[in-house]
C-alpha cells in the first residue's frame, strides 16, 4: 500500500514541478516551489520508509533523512529508485553458499639439527651488514643478531642502515631504532605529568628526568638539534636536583658525562671529581677522566689513568684503548 502511495506523491511532485517551470521566475514563487517541493518529498520518504522491511528502517532518523535528501535533491528518481533496488534484491534468487576455505593437513614439524647458528661479534655485524655484496639473507641474519647488543653499540649502526637499498633492512633497522626511543619518550613523557601534577618536593622526579634525557644521548637515539635539547634538559633537572641535594654522587657524575658531551671539558672533569669525593667508585670514573685529560691533549695523565685501572674493569670495548695506552713499549703521542 504504501509503496503504492509513493508513485502518486511522485507525480504531484512532477506537475508541480513542471507548473512552476511555466510561471515567471520571481523570489516568491520560488519559495513557495520549495516549501511544496519539501512537503510532497518529505511525504514520498515517509511513504518509501513505511513500504520497508522491519530490519532496513534502523536507524530511524537516519533511514528517513537519506530517503528525504534523495526525494528532494534528485526528483523522480532519488528515493524510489533506491525502493526498487531493495525490492530486486529481495527478490532476486539466492545463490548457492560457496565454500571458500578448505581444510590442510598441519605441517609435520622437524628438527633441523644441522642448522648452525652464527654468531657475530660488534665487528662481524659492522663487516656483514657494509658488504653490499653480501646476500640480503646473511645481512638480515646479522641485523636480527645486533638485538642481543647494548643499544650504544648497535645505534650507530642502525642509523648507517637508513639510506640502504635493501628495503627490508632499511625498515627493521628504522623500526628498532624508533621503539627504543618511543620507549624512553613515554616514560620522559610520563615523568613530566608528574613533574607538573607535583608539589616540593620534586628531587626524585628531577633525578628520574635527567637520567631519562641522558639516556636518549648515552644510547645514541638523538642527533642534531634534539641530542643539545637533550643534553639541555639533562643538565637543567640534573642541577636542580643537586640545589636540593647536594651530596648526591651519582647526580654529579651524571652532570659531568652532560658537560662532557656538550664539549665542557674542564667544568666535566670537575663535576667528575666532585662525584668521586663523595664517594663514587673511582674505576667507573676513570674512562670519563682519561678521555678529558686526551682531550685536552694531557696524554701522560691519560696512560697514568688508564693504567691505575684493574684489568677485570675493562670492557671488550674499553680493551683496544687499554691495551695502547698501557703497553710499556707505548710512548704518549707528540705533537
């Protein structure tokens, strides 16, 4: 029934339109043609929205307001003409259901007992990962082995990956890098809410911030313009928490490796020594010590440091430099 009414309002609609098309065209007739036109595409949506199924009607005001944008902005056609294409696909024959997936058998797992792992060391991975000639297998196998590496080692190389020709390599290296410094971004980031929710006193967020900015420097995720903001706000929470506490070791030691990489030389060896007397382990200091006095092209006292420091101490990279510096056949440079 209401589906039926619908083509009646249509053609109200239509002589309407084609009366108003013969009178002269001025503001009120064609106000009054719209208001008309409104009213007779406003009764055809309702009609058409009646002559619906129950489950095509949902939502209401939503259903209803398409119907009427249809009637009113294309007439004749709009809204029953979307009618008959719900009624041919009510109508039209359902189709057999296709079985698109079929069932596989599970893969027999086997073990590869003669698949030799390898293992590369810092310079085996620089070595693989530079030879283009390299297959994109073997260096993908030695870019997978640098996650086992302290991110100081393995960021330089990371970022020596960025401009490759090997998409696969050039977006895993890209992918490592930025997860580790969206890690310590969110945490920066965590830390500076409760930095501005706080009240005094704020010495253990301070101190959390300046050890939070300076891993962004010590772990080489930062370059340019945002390692010296780093570097900056290392510093700035770091003597803020020194203001307070004073006495506070690891703080001090902290501001001189800032000082350091900031290329404030003589301030960083002070900060340095100041750490040291209150009580800092001295062994941990002296790589910090001996790279100041080298560069500032003190090299006796480079070899006097490095050779007060106990072989167990040295790392397998400290171990080249200590080596050098502590052969007795090894004279310090001239210049």
């Amino acid at each position: 029934m209401w589906l039926g009414l619908a083509p009646i309002i249509l053609a109200l609609d239509a002589v309407l339109i084609t009366r108003a098309l013969q009178q002269p065209v001025t503001f009120t007739n064609g106000v009054v043609l719209l208001a008309l036109h409104a009213l007779l595409s406003l009764g055809c949506a309702q009609a058409i929205f009646l002559s619906l199924p129950d489950a095509c009607r949902h939502p209401r005001r939503t259903i209803l307001g398409l119907l009427f944008v249809l009637a009113f902005f294309i007439p004749q056609v709009g809204c029953f003409g979307l009618r008959l294409v719900l009624l041919a696909v009510q109508l039209w024959p359902e189709t057999d259901e296709q079985g698109w997936f079929g069932e596989v058998t599970p893969p027999e797992f086997t073990l590869q007992g003669d698949h030799v792992a390898v293992r590369f060391g810092v310079g085996g991975v620089r070595a693989r990962l530079s030879d283009r000639d390299a297959s994109a297998e073997n260096r993908l196998e030695a870019l997978l082995a640098i996650k086992s590496m302290p991110q100081r080692l393995s960021s330089p190389l990371l970022r020596t990956l960025l401009n490759d020709p090997e998409e696969d390599l050039r977006l895993l290296a890209y992918g490592m890098l930025d997860s580790e410094e969206k890690n310590i971004n969110e945490r920066i980031n965590q830390a500076l809410d409760e930095y501005r929710r706080a009240t005094e006193p704020k010495t253990d967020i301070s101190r959390r911030l300046a050890f939070l900015y300076w891993e962004l420097v010590y772990q080489n995720l930062v370059q340019g313009d945002v390692k010296l903001y780093a570097l900056q706000e290392a510093g700035r929470f770091a003597r803020e928490v020194l203001d307070v506490t004073p006495s506070d070791a690891g703080v001090w030691v902290l501001l001189g490796k800032i000082r350091g990489s900031s290329g404030e030389w003589e301030a960083a060896h002070d900060a340095l020594m100041q750490g040291r007397s209150l009580g800092f382990p001295a062994t941990r200091l002296i790589p910090y010590l001996a790279e100041h006095a080298f560069r500032q092209r003190r090299f006796d006292e480079v070899k006097t440091l490095l050779q007060s420091m106990e072989t167990i101490a040295v790392g397998d990279v400290m171990q080249p430099i200590f080596d050098f510096w502590t052969k007795d056949e090894n004279r310090h440079p001239r210049h």
